[in-house]
C-alpha cells in the first residue's frame, strides 16, 4: 500500500467518509438510505437456516422498532463480543425484506455506547484495502484506528509547504489542518476545504515542475533554425498537393513553421481525430525541414502503419527528387546496409520506421525533424535515444489520433505546445454508429452483403484481451468459420496477433487491393490501416472495449466519399456504464467529446499509455477527470510564478522552488524528451 512511515500514514488519504453524527429511530429508517447508525440493545439470538446458508441472527431494538443484525460467520465470537441487553451503536447497510416486514443489517459495525462519544466520531473515514491485504485480515477500520493514534500521538504539526502569502492569496486551509480533516472532519464543509487546499497544492507543484521544464527548455535548448520557404515545399504545394487543405491544416503548419524558424527547439503537441489529415501536415514539416539542409524522421508503432506512412509519402511526392526510405526489422541484409549508409551520407532525405530507426548503428547526418506518430506507443526511453541522434537537438513534433482531454494534456504535456486539427477534410460524411444486439444477426448480415455487393469493405473485429487471450482467439476462429459459412459467395481474410508479421501483412495487403471483401480480426488493426474502399466496422463483444478503443477502431472505416458504417454488436446484459458509453459511442463523431466521456469512466490511470507518464499520474488527492477547474486554476498560479521569478531569485517565492526540487529528487526528468 507504500505505507512505510508515520508519513505516508498520514498521506493515505481515505476515499470515502459517512457521517456518524446522526442516530437514527428504526422506525424512521427508509429502504432507501445507504447507511445508518442505531443505537439499543441486542434482545436475543437465534440461528436460522442449514449449512453454508446458517446465520446468526441477533433481534435489536430500540424502543421504537425491531431490526434484525446478521452474520454468516465467526457467531460464537459475536455471542461473546456483543451481550443481550447492552447498550451499543450499531452502523450499518439496511435492507428491507417484505416477507419479515423488518429491515436488517448484514456484519454491522458495533461500539459501546458508553465508549463512543458521536460527536467525536464526525464523518467516518473508508480507506481503500487491496485484495491481498483484506485477506490478510486488514481493514478500512484498522487503518482508521492507527491513523486515529497517530494523530492523537503526534506532538509536532505537519510542516506547512507553501508561503504563508501564498496561503493567505489564495485563502487556504493550513497544511497540518487540512491533512487531519482529510481523515477526521467533523462536517463536510471543513473536509470540502480540506481537500480542496491539498489537490491545489498537488496540482499546482506538478504545473510548477512542467512550466520549469519548459522555460529551462527554451534558455538551454536552441534549435535548429529553419527560415527557408524553399522549392521542395513550394512544388509540392503547387504542383503535388492530392486536395486543398482545410484551415485547421493550414494553421497548424503555420504554427510549426513559426516554431522552426524561431531560432528555439520546437516541442509541439499535434493533436487530430481519426482521418483528420495528420500525414499530410507531417509532410509538408518535414520538406520544411529539407529545404533548410535537414534530415527527417517519422517513427510509427507498427510495421504496417510505417509501410503505409512510407507508400502514402511516395504517393504524395510522385517525381520530385527526394528519396524516402524505410527502417523497420524487415528491412535487412544488404538492403539495410544501403539505407544506412545512405542515411549515413545524407542521401536519404526522409526515413521512416519503428523503433529500428533508434538502434545504435543507425547514423544522420544531419537530424533536423523527428516526428513520433501514436506517442502512446512509445515509451519515454525509446523516443530520448531518438531525440538523441543529432548534436544539436531536433525539432520533435509529436502526432496522435488518440483525442487527449483537456485537463490531461495540460497535466501530462503541459510543456509541448498543442497544434489541434478540428476539421475533417472536404467530402467525407460522418459514420453512421449503430447498436445491434448478437441475437440479430441475419438482420446485420444482410447489410453486411448489401455493402459487399455495392463494391464495399468490411471490418470485423473481435476483442483481444491477455489474461483470456486463447479464448478470444477461439473467439475469432469460430467467428471466421462462421463468416464463412455466411457469406460463400464471398472472399475472407483473417488477421490476428499470433500470426507472423509477414504473414499478417500479406492478409492485410490482400484486403487492400480488394482481394478480400471481409477481413476478420482483432484489435492489430487499430492504428493506421488505410482502406478508403471499407465501409463497414463491426465490433464483437463491443462492451469489452474502452470508448477510446472503439472511436480507434469506428476510424478505420469513413475514409472514403461513400456512407460508412460502425455496428456494435454486444449481448442483452449490459451494465449501466457500458450502456452510456455505448450511447456515446451512437450519438457522436467528435473525438475530443468521447474523450472527455472516456477519462470520467475510466479515470486517467487506466488510459491507453498514460501510465508511463509517471509523476503525472501519482496522485494522492487529486483527480484529473473531476478536478479540471482545479488544474486551469493551478496552472495560472504557476505560470504567474515563473514570469514573476524568472531567475528563481526572489525571496518570497524560495519556498516554492526549494519545495519543487524536493519533491522531484526521486524521479528521473523525462519531460524534456516529449
């Protein structure tokens, strides 16, 4: 639990609290209420039932009303711990049962009256037990009765970590105070304060800490400077480009030109939904950065999106005198040899790979521009060995299609700039999401084979999980030979996780020339798969995905001028959750808005590829899918501190840099790879 210290006690803050302030009369409980607190005596025991289905039940009164107390086990220590007619406070989760016409308590907490004094209890705290240690026989109530020694015990306060002007501005609860009301308030109103006062201070050192890095970044960090508008981008706008470019396009590669020719290093953010135009925009920076004597480099997470990237970018620049070339474990013997030597020379202008381009041997000549496409594929290692190629440090541009809250790209990217593409390019019709329950299959497949026999594409995926990942598999084998048995008059391919990568990429490739009408797989086809020909998306056991996965997979399909289709398949029971996000999923298109829905469902730890953020994400008090307002107000604390001491020379503000740097001892500063 990273309990080791008096310390980290006093940090583990509960989850919950319930108010014990109140007693409530039998007769005035509801069925309704979520827990209540008695106070009487225990008139008598009895044992009911047979077997595993035995309990003691304990008859308690108050003088205003019967209720029943119940345990499954351990009742020969109840007898002896809980006697007839003394007087305790029982607190507890009342059920009403029509055919007793009482209301009951399963394992109530039970004190002495005469011990327990209410108005000391206030709110009581809930701690959160993980699995292993509840087995072990620790409990919410053990780590509240050490916590409540602890502070009974404690002599000395909690030191204070921010300026007494600080906390005077901003009207904040002192830290020692908020800290013992985070365990023991005596009303919500102090506890509100409580925890307000410590998310802030959490918050705002994180945004301290990124808005450092970034202005430390900017003095120490020059970059390559970048001014030329020269005639490889001037051709390829004139004379190559597939489609006009849409506004959010044109004013993203503005702010990436500003960034390169300004003389620092740029740290840019791009951010675009799903067939947004994002590849377009890479290109047009990296001839940028050719026309000013520099190398580029596209890093992409998978073979087949870094063969995609490669013939899309051969595709856009037709003739034009440049050499493309790819770098990924496929590519070896002599022909790697020839890439790198090429590379090595200067005679590749733009490479793209996976994380192959990172290894030792490979050598630039001169590295100007590093794009890292899907970033949340990568971890922070992989893209500083990469941000490492060149004496002077490249200009980064990283790209997702993965839509980022607002409040945890501020959090998790507060130092990059953000560049947004919010516009999809002329000519493509929203997909159409639908929800059909499995029992209405003949009903799917005959639009599945309307689509087919218009010269259309279908998608079929079915979920890939690790823990179950043989019978999910077995999943997508018996969906295949289904399928099949389906549709004879059609072509089928089936790609899968198991299978070789040059295996997978000739199935693949199979579905797009339209060899295969039906390309059955699981989630390999997240990222980057460009089929403009598909038009169906149907998702199998939909209810196991995330809404960030689905919005992902819906992607795939749309990318083309006709109607495209998403169908999410799923059973009849469904849980509350799942039906909202579902729902999501049918009544909307936009990225950022499913985002948001995504990271209030699923909190900001279980996001694909935010764990290894690190710091960001440790957070004892705060919660960046409710405290958004929160994090905007640390952030303009924190940018307020660094204009006002930009040199961190000021007494006043001593407290707060010397606070920063003790709490980042500990951790390795990746932030200024990206």
């Amino acid at each position: 639990m990273g309990i080791h210290t008096c310390g980290d006690l006093a940090l583990y803050f509960p989850f919950k609290h319930l108010d014990r302030t109140r007693v409530y009369y039998i007769h005035e409980l509801t069925a309704d209420m979520p827990f209540v607190q008695i106070r009487g005596r225990i008139l008598s025991y009895e044992v009911m039932g047979e077997g595993r289905k035995q309990r003691l039940v304990g008859h308690f009164t108050d003088g205003h009303g019967l209720i029943d107390l119940v345990w499954f086990n351990a009742t020969k220590w109840v007898r002896e711990q809980y006697r007839e007619e003394k007087e305790y406070i029982v607190f507890g989760r009342p059920q009403y049962y029509p055919n007793t016409g009482r209301f009951s308590i399963t394992h109530p907490e039970i004190d002495d009256a005469a011990v327990l004094t209410l108005s000391s209890m206030g709110m009581q705290p809930y701690y959160t037990i993980p699995v292993k240690a509840a087995k072990r026989g620790l409990s919410s109530r053990t780590i509240e009765r050490l916590t409540n020694t602890l502070f009974h015990q404690l002599e000395e306060r909690f030191p204070e970590t921010l300026p007494t002007w600080f906390v005077e501005r901003y009207r904040l609860m002192g830290r020692d105070e908020a800290i013992r009301h985070m365990h023991y308030p005596q009303q919500a109103e102090l506890l509100s304060r409580a925890s307000y006062r410590l998310k802030l201070e959490e918050l705002f050192y994180i945004q301290l800490g990124i808005l450092k890095l970034a202005t430390d970044r900017q003095k120490e960090v020059h970059g390559i400077p970048c001014p030329r508008v020269g005639t490889m981008f001037l051709d390829f706008y004139h004379h190559h480009l597939p489609f006009t470019l849409t506004g959010a396009q044109q004013r993203v590669v503005k702010e990436m030109h500003a960034d390169m020719k300004s003389g620092r290093q740029m740290n840019r953010l791009l951010q675009g939904d799903v067939g947004s135009g994002k590849t377009l925009v890479a290109l047009l920076v990296m001839l940028l950065a050719i026309d000013n004597g520099l190398q580029a480099c596209i890093m992409a997470p998978t073979e087949i999106l870094a063969e995609q990237h490669l013939e899309t970018f051969r595709q856009f620049l037709g003739d034009m005198p440049l050499r493309v070339e790819l770098l990924t474990g496929m590519v070896k013997g002599k022909r790697r040899k020839a890439v790198l030597e090429a590379l090595a020379s200067g005679e590749v202008h733009i490479l793209v790979g996976t994380h192959a381009v990172i290894e030792d041997p490979v050598e630039f000549r001169n590295l100007g521009l590093v794009i890292i496409d899907e970033q949340h594929r990568f971890g922070v290692a992989q893209r500083a060995r990469l941000w490492r190629k060149n004496v002077v440090p490249p200009h980064v541009l990283v790209m997702t299609a993965t839509p980022i809250p607002r409040t945890l790209a501020m959090t998790l990217y507060g130092d990059l700039d953000v560049s947004v593409i919010n516009e999809l390019p002329p000519g493509r019709k929203p997909i159409l999401t639908v929800h059909h329950y499995d029992s209405h299959r003949l009903t799917l497949y005959d639009g599945i084979r309307k689509q087919v026999r218009q010269g259309r594409q279908v998608y079929v995926v079915y979920p890939l999980i690790r823990e179950s990942e043989k019978l999910d598999l077995k999943n997508l084998e018996d969906g295949y030979d289904t399928l099949c048995q389906a549709f004879p008059e059609f072509r089928l391919s089936k790609v899968h996780g198991r299978m070789k990568a040059a295996e997978k990429d000739a199935e693949m490739q199979r579905f797009a020339r339209g060899e295969t009408q039906i390309l059955v797989s699981t989630t390999v086809i997240e990222v980057g798969v460009n089929v403009p020909n598909a038009s169906v998306m149907v998702i199998e056991n939909a209810e196991r995905f995330g809404l960030a996965q689905l919005h992902q997979l819906r992607g795939r399909v749309g990318r083309g001028a006709e109607q495209s289709y998403c169908i999410l398949v799923t059973g009849y029971e469904l849980s509350t959750d799942t039906r909202r996000r579902i729902q999501i999923m049918t009544e909307t298109n936009d990225g950022f808005e499913i985002a948001e829905a995504d990271l209030k469902f699923r909190g900001p730890g279980d996001l694909e590829g935010t764990q290894q953020s690190g710091t960001a994400l440790e957070l004892r008090v705060a919660n960046l899918a409710r405290d958004g307002q929160i994090v905007q107000q640390a952030r303009d604390m924190a940018r307020e501190v660094v204009e006002a001491d930009p040199e961190r020379t000021r007494p006043e503000y001593a407290v707060l840099w010397q606070r920063l740097a003790e709490l980042g001892k500990d951790k390795q500063d990746w932030g200024s790879i990206s």
